[in-house]
C-alpha cells in the first residue's frame, strides 16, 4: 500500500481511506467492524467519518451513531495506534445538530468532546470542518453558487476565531491536525494565511467530491494543492456508485443507494448515464472492473493523498480492494481524456 503525507503534518495515510457513512443505516455495527478488520488486513491504515453519520437518510435519531460504532471497535480491538482517524465537525445550518449553529470557537470544544467521547477515544488525527460557514459551491450548488453577499472581514474574523480554538486543542492533545471539506480554492487559500498570521494550525488536507464524473478540483484546486502542499482526500470515487455501472439501464438494485436516495443527491442525469456508458465502455474494452478502473484512476492525479471509498457489502469491498494493485496503462488513460471530453461535467 502507497502511503502519502498530510501535507505538512507528521502524518502518513494509506492511498485508499476506508469511509463510513453507511454504519449505523445501511449497516449493522458488526458489518462496519468487520469492514474494519479487512480493511486494516489490505493495508489501509486511514478511516473517515463524521459526527453527522451514518447517512441515507441523516436524520436526528442516528446523529453521531457511526462514531459510536467506530468507539466499539477500538474497545473491542484495542488498537487505536494502527489506525489514523478523521472525522468532521458540521458546518452551519444542519438544524439536528447544535440547532444549526456556524462553527465558531465555542462550538469546536464541545464537537470535539463529543467526538471523542462516541470514538472512546482521546485523540483525533484529522479534524475537518465538514462544510465552510459562508456557504459551498459543492453538491451541484455550483450552477447557482452566489459569494456576493459574503464579507471578507466577517470570514477573516472567523478563521481567526476558529484557529485559536483548535491551536488549544492541538496544545492539548485531542487533534494531531486541521483538514478542510467541501471548500474552495480562495477559501483554503485564506485559511493557509490566516493560519501563517495567527500561528494556528495549518491546513493538512481538503475533503472535497471527486470522481471521473466530477472533476471540479481538476483547476483552481489542483493548483492550490500542488503548490501548497495541501492533498485532496476525494469522497464519492464512485460517484455513489454510478460509475460502478450498477444503474445502467434503469437499474435500481434491492438496498442501494439509488434505492434510499432517489436522485442520488443530484447525480442522476441522463448525461449521467451517458458518460458512465462511455467509462464502462473503456473498462469493458481492456478487460477492467469498472469500479477498480474509477478508483484507479483516481491514483493518478497529482494532487491526491487518498482516495475514500465505501461499501455496503462484503463483496462490494473487496471488489474495490482490486485497485489496490491497478495500475492504468497509457492507453486506458488516453480513452479517459477523451471521455471526459465528450462528456465534461454531467451533473
């Protein structure tokens, strides 16, 4: 397994993360230990989650159970030193946590306190805010994004509060580092300098969706992280699992995402299934899984540190597993270029 640095943290993570959104909702407690244990076995030493998990669908009576299931294994296992461990605290407007509240340095105490409490824990390597404050072009609101109404003042004021806060929890010893999620280049650009301003903690990473049909950080973002040492942890490689193939043709398999989420949060396109058409297509032509294909080449990127992919299924897991070893040869890469140009942003 490759394993790549945090940016400019002492930190080293597995090229692949193991995600859990679904523990708690579409999987048992055991299931999610057991996506644990096989994952460690390959050689992934990373795991993401997020106090607002499971998903599909969130809602007030789960909040926080995926972090609870994760604490169970590290009491179980007792190996809370093989694994670095990611997690988020949720951003402004998620009325079934903390009534909606911004992120602000009176909040980040007490998320992290209830983190660690549900991960039976007393650290946490990574610690991301979930979602900026001032709002996202991410999750399709990139056709209507709006930043006029934001004050630099107000944003610079709050990246100054909340780096305080986490430099004392850095102090204290319940975060190793600082990571983003679902930011812009400009946004992590501030807090980069707000961080060399104030001596707080740097920036490590940026969480942000990224898939061969989702390619948004392929510009501005791309530049950001090569030149600043800041790496993409991508989510949704998969693309909720459309680029598995699995919903060609109308498809809707028995307990799949598709089936608890209809749209699949606004992927579900006609020119969707176009381009998937077209990607299934170059798997099928040179004797490819679709799905190691995607999360192969997902390898390739310069900015990538690691690549976080789910499963709902034992078998689902290991299939994704096989890209461990993928590598893409020139010809493959060469028909993906021309996909992605016959079909540039789908959703």
């Amino acid at each position: 397994m490759k394993m790549n640095r945090l940016g400019r943290s002492n930190i080293d993570v597995s090229e692949f993360c193991l995600g859990s959104m679904t523990w708690g909702t579409q999987n048992t407690a055991e299931e999610g230990h057991a996506q644990i244990d096989r994952a460690l076995d390959a050689g992934i030493n990373f795991i993401d989650t997020a106090e607002m998990y499971p998903v599909n669908p969130v809602s007030a009576e789960t909040i926080g159970r995926t972090e609870r299931i994760i604490g169970l294994w590290f009491e179980r296992d007792m190996r809370r030193s093989d694994v670095v461990l990611a997690t988020k605290h949720s951003g402004e407007g998620l009325a079934i946590v903390r009534d909606g509240a911004p992120i602000t340095s009176q909040t980040i105490p007490e998320a992290i306190e209830g983190s660690l409490r549900r991960l039976k824990t007393d650290y946490i390597d990574l610690y991301q805010f979930h979602w900026p404050n001032r709002g996202s072009y991410m999750f399709r609101k990139n056709w209507t994004y709006d930043p006029s109404g934001q004050l630099m003042l107000d944003t610079q004021n709050h990246m100054e509060d909340a780096l305080g806060a986490l430099q004392d929890q850095v102090k204290r010893g319940t975060i190793r580092a600082f990571g983003l999620s679902n930011e812009s280049a400009w946004g992590t650009t501030k807090w980069l300098e707000a961080a060399a301003r104030t001596g707080g903690p740097r920036v490590a990473s940026v969480q942000n969706e990224y898939s061969l049909l989702c390619r948004l950080y392929d510009t501005d973002m791309a530049e950001m992280s090569v030149q600043e040492d800041v790496p993409l942890l991508a989510f949704s490689p998969l693309a909720a699992g459309l680029l598995t193939g699995k919903y060609q043709g109308g498809a809707v398999p028995e307990k799949s995402r598709m089936s608890l989420s209809e749209d699949l949060g606004g992927r579900k396109t006609a020119r969707a299934f176009d381009a998937i058409g077209a990607y299934t297509a170059i798997a099928e032509r040179h004797g490819l899984d679709p799905t190691q294909m995607a999360l192969a080449w997902c390898k390739t990127r310069p900015f990538m540190g690691s690549i976080i992919f789910g499963a709902t299924t034992p078998a689902q897991l290991e299939n994704s597993l096989g890209a461990i070893e993928l590598t893409l040869d020139e010809a493959v890469l060469a028909e993906i270029d021309a996909a992605h140009r016959q079909h540039p942003m789908p959703y």
